[in-house]
C-alpha cells in the first residue's frame, strides 16, 4: 500500500467519545490529510451504528466511506488512560482511519482489526515504533490478498 500517513496520541482522560474522535484525527486533520468533512463523516456514521464499530472490547474503530475528503490514507490512533463511555462500552483504544478508495477502505479495516487481535496478545505491539512497522508491513501484505 501506497504510504499511509500514521499518528499516535496519548490522552488522559476525555469527557465525550465525541472529544476522543476529534483529538483522535487532530494530526491528520492538521495535517490535512483529511478536512472537517471527513469527521463529520465519521459522526454521521457513529450515529446511524453506534457500538456497531467496536472491534473488541476496549478498541473502537471510526471511520467513513472512501471519499474526496480523504487526501491521503490514514491511520490514527488515540490511547486513552481512562478509559471512557461509548456507547454501552468502556474504550480505552481509538482508531480514526481514512482511505481514499474502497480496495485501500477494505485493506485498512482488514489491517486494524487484525492489529487488535495480535496487541491483544502481545500489548507491546501498542508502542509508536512498533505499531507503525506492524501496520505497514501488514497493510502492504494485506493488499495483495
């Protein structure tokens, strides 16, 4: 996979999943990877499924569908001390994460939820250097199947 802009934030606490998914997608926001649109894609999409988007259970997901207001593919991930209230869950891991096509849409969601099931083993794998090395090299793996 083509190169994928990559953050990892740290955050105490937060008082709304809502502030969690902004200060999740911060960077790439900054960056502008992706704009305002593209987060309130996001929100739209929480919305309409909710807790449909957790993966497990302490890590959520958010994303969109591929769109214009994805300049560049993207993960983000936020890690939260205290973990806080989404839904009828207790998050304490968020991933943001943008794709520019629906192929890339699919390789990334692919990617992330097998990140999950392997930091859930092997927690070390959550270290910035760590987990951008899994992440691409897996992303680019998942790609060709």
């Amino acid at each position: 996979m083509e190169h994928i802009h990559f953050s990892h934030r740290q955050l105490d606490s937060g008082d709304s999943w809502e502030t969690i998914l902004y200060e999740t997608g911060q960077d790439a926001f900054a960056s502008k990877v992706i704009n305002a649109l593209y987060l309130k894609d996001v929100v739209d999409v929480v919305n309409q499924y909710e807790d449909k988007l957790v993966i497990n259970d302490d890590t959520v997901l958010w994303h969109a569908t591929p769109s214009e207001h994805v300049r560049k593919n993207v993960i983000c991930y936020m890690s939260v001390k205290q973990p806080f209230q989404y839904f009828r869950k207790k998050i304490k891991h968020a991933f943001l994460f943008g794709a520019q096509t629906y192929d890339d849409h699919l390789t990334l969601l692919k990617t992330i939820t097998h990140f999950t099931l392997e930091a859930s083993i092997n927690p070390e794998l959550y270290h910035p250097r760590k987990m951008r090395a899994w992440l691409k090299e897996h992303a680019d793996a998942d790609k060709t199947t």
